[in-house]
C-alpha cells in the first residue's frame, strides 16, 4: 500500500517531528512502525505549513490500523485517523494536528 500523508502545523508555534511515524490499532500496544517515510526527517513546519511525506506498507498491515501518530522532538503525540476511500479501502490522507 503506497502511503501520502499530509501533515499540516495547527499551532501558532514552528513544531519539528520525527522522521518516523506509528500505526496504531484500537490498544496502545496494538502498533507498527513506518520508518521508511520519503523525503527522510526530521521535518520542521512553521505555523499554518503544509507537508507531505510517502511510504510503502503491506496492505494487509495497513487495514489493521486505524490511527497514524506522529511524534515531536519533546516526545508529544499528534493523532490523526487515517482516512480512507470508501471504494478500495485505501488512505487518502490524514492531517496532524
């Protein structure tokens, strides 16, 4: 499955993220690790700044999750679900917050 996720900074402050992100099913344990994000991170976004960054997942890995997590260089988590098209089960994209 052929990931493009967009993230976008809601703050009012510059916020930079890892260069990875996690999977997460409905339990905190339930989890899969992309690290294989393009272009590579750390990404640094000012206020109101788009991105977006691709990676690859089996599908059938990916249908197992519903929630893609971010983390800053402090450690705090932006959640987004992942958004899907109706017709093939896929991600449209899915925006941190």
């Amino acid at each position: 499955q052929n990931l493009e996720i967009h993230l976008t900074n809601r703050s009012t402050e510059p916020l930079s993220v890892r260069g990875n992100c996690d999977l997460r099913g409905d339990g905190e344990v339930d989890l899969y690790r992309v690290t294989n994000l393009f272009p590579p991170g750390p990404y640094r976004l000012l206020p109101g700044e788009p991105l977006a960054c691709y990676a690859s997942v089996e599908e059938e890995v990916f249908r197992r999750y519903r929630w893609i997590v971010f983390r800053d260089l402090g450690g705090k988590e932006h959640r987004a679900a992942l958004e899907r098209r109706a017709s093939e089960g896929s991600p449209e994209n899915a925006e941190r917050g």
